[in-house]
C-alpha cells in the first residue's frame, strides 16, 4: 500500500510573536513495515535557523527558531510511504506465555536494552495496581501474550466511550479508567499503564490512519487528525502494534511517524513562544491511498 499524508498546521497570534523555537515530530520513520519515499516541510514564515536530527527513540526530529517578529505561523508537511505487509491475527496464536515474558523483562540483565526502555512509567502514564487489576481480566494465568494483549485491546474498545470533550492531555489515568471516556491518547495511555503495571514492555505510536476507506466501510475513529496507538514488546515477534480506539491489530492502514514512552515524548508539536498574546489553531490531516501496490 502506498499513502499519501497532509498536516497542516495554522497558528493564528493575537499580537506580534517575538520569539518562537518548536520542535516537530513530523517526518515518518523507516522500519520493516514502512518505507518513506518522499517528504517535504514548509515553514512560514521561514524560520532563522533549524536543524534536523535523531532523537533518543531513533525518531526524526525538526527544530526550528524564528527571531522576527511574526502574527502566523504555518508548517506544512507532505510525504508519501510504502507500507509493507504485517503479521495477521492467525499469525499470533503461537506467541509465548505472558508471565515467562515478564520474568525474563524483569531480569534488568542488558540483553534486550530497547524493550527495557519501555518497562516503567512515563510522564503521562502513571502504573497502578488498579490498572494492574484491570489488565489481569485479559491476562489470565499462562495465556499467550499476544492474544492477551488483543483481549485488552478488545475490552478497552467495548467498554470506553470516544469522547472528545471529556479529558485533556494531563487527564490522569485513574479518571480515564474510572469514567471510561476519552480520546486515541487516552485509550493508548490507558492500555500502556495496564501493560507496564503488569511488568511487559510497550511503546506509545504517533501518526496517521487512513482518512477515506473503500465504500461501504466507516472510516475509523481518529482519521483527520494525529492518531495514537500501542506497540507491544514479544519474543519472537519483535514489536506488534494494537489500536484500542480501533479494536483491531495494526494492518495495512496505519502510517507510523514516532515512538516513545507516551505522547510527551513524540507530540507532533511543541515549544515556546514569547510574545503574541492569545491564539487560535487550525490543523488540517488527510491520509489519502495513492496505491495497492
């Protein structure tokens, strides 16, 4: 499958912005499922300086200063990808027991360095023994990881309400567990701390679902706008990515742009600005399929 994906991003200052340094999680990874092909960033106005880089995560990362005086600011990106074929739920059925996964995790012994990293908790996902409780109804005594980790895919779809106005993104997981609302961030945060709090290794995704599918199909929760979802650490499998929002195992419709512990980590973007009072966002996204090939 090839895609095509637009974010446009407008800010829109009350006064002049003196000062303004953002940095942008905007260009998509390349990793066994996905190849970026082109990518193009437009900034105005242009920025003073800016430096492109490599995070901590391996994410691709845009920083940018603009020292004039300035009431907009718009950044502009466009790339296409290549998505590649992933593992299929009947290819999941032969994952390893949980609690084996969890002993070896628990070790600390350097071996799998890159899946430790993801074990604890993070800023915007704080474990729990209640979130340890709730993730224990899928994680039953010797089940299969990755069949668990759907079950709680499954169980976060059916039983929480998408709702755009019912948390921010300091929302504490403890509410978001308690009234069982919210929104993509939540619902990946929520299933991050029920995982971590059981001793298993995840990471939290940023980027895209497709914004128009086929006729006859809905689009999926989240399409025309930066869309989250939850990588889970197997043996043997490597990374599989889970969408609670979705109810489903990632295929073939979800384009990855970063990774980390949780959106503090990979926000699309984010810095300061001096000066320029008040202001109000647009923020356009389209995911379009350019190809089945």
């Amino acid at each position: 499958m090839r895609y095509r994906v637009l974010h446009n991003t407008h800010y829109y200052y009350e006064g002049p912005v003196m000062l303004s340094q953002q940095l942008l999680h905007m260009s998509p990874r390349d990793f066994y499922a996905q190849t970026c092909l082109t990518h193009t960033l437009e900034i105005t106005p242009p920025p003073s300086e800016s430096l492109k880089k490599h995070d901590y995560f391996g994410n691709i990362t845009d920083y940018f200063a603009m020292a004039t005086p300035h009431r907009e600011l718009a950044v502009n990106s466009s790339f296409e990808v290549q998505l590649m074929p992933r593992l299929k739920l009947e290819d999941l059925h032969q994952s390893p027991s949980w609690e084996p996964v969890r002993d070896n995790l628990r070790m600390l012994n350097g071996q799998n360095q890159e899946a430790q990293t993801f074990l604890f908790g993070s800023p915007y996902v704080a474990c729990s023994d209640a979130l340890a409780d709730y993730a224990r109804l899928s994680f039953t005594p010797n089940k299969p990881l990755l069949q668990a980790a759907f079950d709680l895919t499954q169980r976060i779809y059916n039983e929480f309400d998408f709702d755009p106005d019912a948390t921010h993104i300091d929302t504490p997981l403890s509410e978001v567990l308690e009234n069982k609302h919210g929104v993509c961030q939540d619902f990946s945060h929520l299933m991050i701390g029920c995982l971590r709090s059981l001793g298993l290794s995840c990471r939290y995704v940023s980027g895209y679902i497709l914004t128009h599918r086929a006729p006859g199909q809905e689009d999926m929760v989240g399409a025309d706008a930066s869309h989250a979802w939850v990588s889970v650490y197997c043996p043997f499998y490597g990374w599989i990515d889970f969408d609670p929002t979705n109810n489903c195992l990632v295929q073939n419709e979800h384009i990855t742009v970063a990774w980390g512990r949780d959106f503090s980590d990979v926000s699309p973007m984010h810095g300061i600005v001096l000066g320029g009072g008040s202001h109000t966002l647009d923020v356009e996204v389209s995911v379009i399929k350019i190809s089945s090939q």
